[in-house]
C-alpha cells in the first residue's frame, strides 16, 4: 500500500538506525546528551510504526467484517427470493385446487402386529384343567382418517378401516394374515357431524357412529368401539381452572320393525380442576340397557361367543342374558409430572345394580398408571393396568376383548417409543385369568367358555402414521 510500511520494513529500520547510531559510537566520538537524543528519536519511531500496524490490522478487520457481512446479506436475500418463489408456487396450486378441499383434513395409520398367545388353559367336557397349543398369528390395521369443516360451528367426520369378514366385530380393527391370500374387508368405522355453536361456548351436540367421547375405561368400552345414535354435551369453558361437564347419550343397539329397539342410555357429569401441577377429573355415570335381548348378535351369544355373561336358554330355546344392565360407575383421573415426564394415574369403578344378579358378579374395577411421552421422535412411555371384570359387572362383548370380556382378572404392561416422528414401536404383554372357574350346568356357551381359562398373551407392533 502506498506511503504505508509493512512491519518487516520496520524491523529493518529499526535495526539500521541502530546499527548507525552505534557505528558512529564506534568510529568517533559521541557525547551522551547526543547518544540518548537518538535513542529517543528511535523509539518515537518505533512507536508511531506501531501505531500505523495497528492501524492496519483494525482496516483489515473491518474489510473482511465487510465481506462476511455482504455474504450474510447475500445469502438472507437468496433465502427470501426462494421462499416467496415457494409460496408463489404454493398459492398457484392451493388456487388450481377445488375450494372444498381447503375445508378437509385427511390423515391415517398402518398397524403391524405379531401377535402371540401362549400357556393357553383350558376346561375339559368333564371339567378337568388342560392345555391348548400356543397360537402365533400375524396382523394388520389400515385406517383413513376425514375431517371436514362445513362451517366454523359445523364439522363432519369419518373413519373407514380394516375388519373381520364375521360379524364385522365393533371391538376390532385387525386382519389376520389368512383365508389363502384373499383380500381384506374395509368398513365404515365412524360416520357423524358435531355443532359446537359460538352462541354458547362449550355446548356440543353430534349424531351419527361417533368416537367415544366420554370418560370410561377399557373394563367396559373396547377402544375399538363407536357407538351409534345423539348425544349432547356441555362444559363450562369460563375458567381455565374448574371446568364442570355433563354429558348425555342416547345410542342405538339395534333397531327392530315389530319390537321395541335395543338401547343404551348414558348420563354422565362431572368436573376437571386444576389443583396447582396436577389436574384432577372426577366423574360419576349412570348406563341403561333397554330390551337388550332384543339386539342382533349380543343376546345369542354369537358376539364374541357372550362375552362372558351369564345366559340361560328361554322357554322357546333361545339363547338369552339372564340378567340386565344397570351401571352405575365412578372414574376419577390425575395428570401431573415426575420431573420432566408427564404422569397419569386412574381408577375406574363399576356395580349393575340390575335385580337378581349377585354380588360377587356384580362389580368391576381397574387401575392403571402411565408414565412418558408419546408425541414426537425419541419420546417413550410405559404403561402398567389392573382389572377385576366380575361376571355381570358389564356386557363383556363389547369391553377390552384382548383381556377376554367379562369373568376376567389379570395385568397388562405396555412399552412403547418413536424412534421416528411417525412411527410408534410398541409391546403390550397380557397375564389373565377368569374370576370364578366356569360353570358347565346350565350353561349354554360351555362350549365356547371352557376355553377362557389362563393365558399369556404379547402383541408386538409398528405403526406408521400419516
């Protein structure tokens, strides 16, 4: 650079101004007053060429500061250039789209399962303990998924999904790879439209095949079940602190030409407070069966070969329940953490109240606790149960069939972690047994009950979600 000095410059000035200095010493005579003024003169030199250096280093420093500034600058301005182009081109295929689609949601799962059952006891027809061989089978669920917003208080949704080709169970969604490489049946699982008014926060009223969306337990709802018919729910949404519910249902079994149909009424009410870190629920349910002999497969027995009830053959040779219905249960529910993992402990209690039927069948109860995510990748949880389902406690077709209905008792553990962000690993093992050895005399679903005795059962699954 012109009129500047690099610091090698200076360094060899500074030794040539010594070399003078001290050579003149040497060959002539030099007072001292002379000596230290050029001394002096030499370090003022030195001085201002360290200046100058610095001065350099700091013009440096903002010259390549410049630079990495104009790349930030640069590379900002390409960022924004290729995100307005992306939402360009975005906007220009939600336009070519039909304006209806913007008011659906379409999503879905795919379930892969391997199942095995194993230590399988069994009755003999003379009533002696057995054994049957283990059972390995392998399975699959498919799931779609619509929403669909019709206006901002009106919505519709549907569920279509694997089934069994018998009877189309309600308490299943699996497909067993079977029946020679014959394609697997799809139905509709779920078909209802919800109203949540903005007129009345809180206030929601569907009808259809819905999701069930009470509080209940797997002791008397198989997870795999959607009822059919209205319901009305409300809840207080003006505090975020104490929020009372109640809900009403009014679900159809089966509807007959000549008779009266088979339902089912519920009532439920209750609350969710938020006490400090945990949020309590409490609620208490009333369950009516109305003309349940009247159904179509649950009073032959044939559903789920009876669930576990008791049945008893009519005067005309129909195979019928022998008692009804009536439930009244208790289900309280805590949310809270263990350090930084969300935590769920809950209890489940149930009594028919029906007339006649006794009181060591009579009531059902469950407990379970979980702890863990299970939302995003790397999350896992653990979940550990307790049930004791007493005969006639509830209709065992319908309640977790993986535990076998009613007359049931036993524990169920379930691990599960997303190594993905949508997909689920999953293993549940099952360890149960019947509450009361069952009963040959009087007894018309022998045949199919003697086999309900111990068993151990795992599931091993993969889910992949879209």
């Amino acid at each position: 650079m012109k009129g500047k000095m690099c610091p090698s410059g200076v360094s060899f000035l500074a030794i040539s101004i010594i070399f003078l200095v001290f050579g003149k010493s040497a060959s002539g005579a030099v007072s001292n007053e002379e000596l230290l003024k050029r001394l002096n003169d030499l370090s003022t030199t030195i001085q201002e060429q360290q200046k100058e250096i610095e001065k350099l280093r700091q013009e440096l420093k903002r010259h390549g500061e410049s630079i990495d500034k104009a790349k930030d600058e640069q590379e900002e301005e390409i960022r924004k250039q290729v995100e307005a182009e992306t939402k360009k081109t975005e906007k220009s295929w939600r336009d070519s789209l039909p304006k209806w689609t913007e008011r659906i949601k379409i999503s879905g799962d795919l379930r892969l399962r391997y199942e095995r059952i194993w230590d399988r006891h069994m009755l003999t027809q003379d009533g002696a303990d057995a054994k049957q061989e283990a059972r390995d089978r392998g399975r699959i669920r498919a799931r779609i998924f619509l929403d669909g917003r019709i206006t901002d208080e009106l919505n519709i949704h549907f569920m279509i999904c694997t089934n069994m080709d018998s009877h189309q169970e309600a308490t299943t969604t699996n497909q067993t790879f079977t029946a020679d490489f014959n394609d697997k049946s799809i139905y509709l699982h779920r078909a209802y439209a919800d109203y949540r008014p903005n007129w009345l926060r809180g206030l929601d009223l569907g009808a259809g095949k819905f999701r069930k969306n009470f509080y209940h337990t797997d002791i008397i709802w198989d997870p795999d079940v959607n009822p059919e018919g209205v319901y009305e729910m409300y809840r207080y949404v003006g505090s975020k602190i104490f929020q009372p519910f109640i809900y009403l249902s009014q679900m159809v079994v089966n509807e007959n030409n000549t008779a009266p149909d088979a339902m089912l009424y519920l009532n439920q009410a209750g609350f969710d407070w938020k006490i400090g870190p945990v949020k309590w629920t409490l609620a208490g349910s009333y369950y009516s069966w109305s003309n349940l002999n009247k159904s179509k497969w649950l009073h032959e027995g044939e559903y789920k070969k009876g669930g576990g009830n008791t049945f008893i053959t009519d005067s005309a040779g129909n195979i019928i329940y022998k008692y009804q219905y009536k439930l009244w249960e208790a289900y309280t529910n805590f949310r809270f953490k263990v350090g930084p993992y969300p935590a769920r402990v809950c209890f489940n209690y149930i009594h028919n109240s029906a007339d006649g039927v006794p009181s060591n069948q009579a009531n059902a109860y469950c407990g379970f606790f979980k702890i863990g995510r299970d939302k995003k990748k790397g999350d896992y949880s653990l979940y550990y149960k307790y049930a004791y389902i007493g005969q006639n406690a509830v209709v065992g077709s319908l309640n977790d069939q993986d535990f076998y209905g009613s007359n049931r008792k036993g524990h169920k553990v379930v691990l599960k972690y997303h190594p993905l962000k949508y997909t689920t690993l999953r293993a549940a093992f099952f360890y149960t047994d019947p509450v009361t050895t069952w009963q040959k005399e009087g007894n018309p679903l022998w045949n199919g009950d003697r086999y309900k005795m111990h068993e151990d059962r795992v599931q091993m699954d993969c889910i992949f979600k879209f």
